[in-house]
C-alpha cells in the first residue's frame, strides 16, 4: 500500500512537472509571436512616418516656391507704369486687333484676351512676349474664370524657356489655388518631374504617390505617374 502511495505521488509531479513545461512554452511561443507582431506595426508605423514626413517637406517646399513668386510678381507690378484710361483704350483696340503680343495690353473683356494670348501660346510664337501677356492678364483679372488655365500655361512657357522654378511656382499655384481644375493633375504631375529632373528622387517620388492619391479619376495623368515611379523603385 506505502509503496503505491509513492508511486502515485510519483506519477502526479510528473505529470505536473509536464504541464508546466508545456505551459512554459506556450507563453514563450505567445509571447515571441507578441514581440514579432509589435516589430511589424513600429516597422509600419516608421514608414507611414517617413512618407508623411515627404509629403510635409513636399508641401512646404511648393508654398516657398509660390510665396517667392508672389514677391517677385509684386515688385514687378509696383515698377509697371501707370497708364490711363483713354490710352490703354486705345492701345488694347489696336492691340486685340494685331498679329503680334508686341504692345499688348489687356482690353477689360478677359474672354476675348485669354483667347487672344493662347493663340500664340499654341502656335509657340513669341513665347516671351506670351509670358508677359499672362502675367498682365493675371495682374488685371483677379477674379478671372481662366485663372487656373493661365497659371497652368506660364508653367508650360517657363518650363519650355528652362526656367524651371517659374515653372513649379505656377504649377503648384494650379494645384493650390485651384485644386478641381482639368489642370490640377498635370500641374502635380509636372511639379514631380521638375523634382526629379534635379534629381530629388525622394521628393518627387512623394509628388507622383500624391497624383494618384488626389486625381484617382485622371487616368492619363496617373499612368505617367505610375510609369515614373516604377523607374523609381
């Protein structure tokens, strides 16, 4: 009887013995699988960090860019002579009516002007004289409906002329100021392979993830944008 008394005390801090080795593993199983889980999400969360932070210095550097511009707009319009009404009247008749942007002013119908200037714009004569007219047009139409077009128009001139922070500034102020326009998509877009034709390769990368974030609907424009990002890795 003693000696199955032992035997079965025996049995019992084996088995014991077992299940806590057991339960001992099993935690250190949960817990290893806890410890690899955490990595992943902090993995995670440093990227979101990284990308959100591209995207921040992205922004900040497209409003530099346009409040410069703003300044140097204003300091050319406060040097711009004053003209009056009776001559400027004249003036825009027989501008309007003209081949050539030489002389140009604005004539108070900004339709009839923007048609005009565009002309020249397409026809990729006078591509300094077209810049000038478009920014007197801005000047004069604050409130213009063509706004976003002609912002969109002197990036295209400037970019054509190699002046590639014109170019931005206008292109940024589209995707700003006027973030619905048929232009807003290619303005981003454009900002992106200015970045990345000074070779700022992290920064247009963001550019082009946000032209297919924003313009989902721009098919053309996002697959320019895939395009450049599948040589970006």
């Amino acid at each position: 009887m003693y000696k199955k008394i032992i035997w079965l005390v025996m049995l019992s801090v084996s088995f014991y013995s077992y299940a806590d080795t057991e339960l001992e593993r099993m935690v250190e199983a949960q817990g290893q699988l806890l410890t690899d889980s955490q990595q992943k999400i902090s993995n995670l969360q440093d990227e979101v960090d990284q990308l959100r932070g591209q995207l921040q210095e992205t922004t900040y550097q497209l409003n530099q860019t346009i409040e410069r511009q703003k300044t140097i707009l204003l300091q050319l319009n406060n040097q711009a002579p004053a003209q009056s009404a009776n001559k400027q009247s004249q003036t825009n008749t027989t501008a309007n009516n003209s081949s050539t942007l030489s002389g140009w002013s604005t004539s108070g119908n900004d339709k009839n002007d923007y048609n005009f200037i565009i002309k020249f714009v397409m026809n990729g004569t006078e591509q300094k004289e077209a810049i000038a007219a478009l920014q007197q047009f801005l000047k004069d139409y604050p409130k213009s409906s063509y706004l976003a077009n002609v912002n969109y128009w002197l990036g295209q001139l400037c970019y054509q002329q190699g002046k590639k922070d014109d170019a931005s500034f206008y292109y940024a102020t589209v995707v700003k100021s006027y973030p619905k326009s048929p232009k807003a998509a290619d303005s981003l877009y454009k900002v992106g392979l200015i970045l990345l034709e000074k070779g700022d390769k992290v920064k247009a990368k963001a550019v082009f993830q946000q032209v297919i974030k924003l313009y989902p609907n721009d098919k053309n424009t996002i697959a320019l944008a895939n395009g450049k990002l599948a040589t970006l890795g």
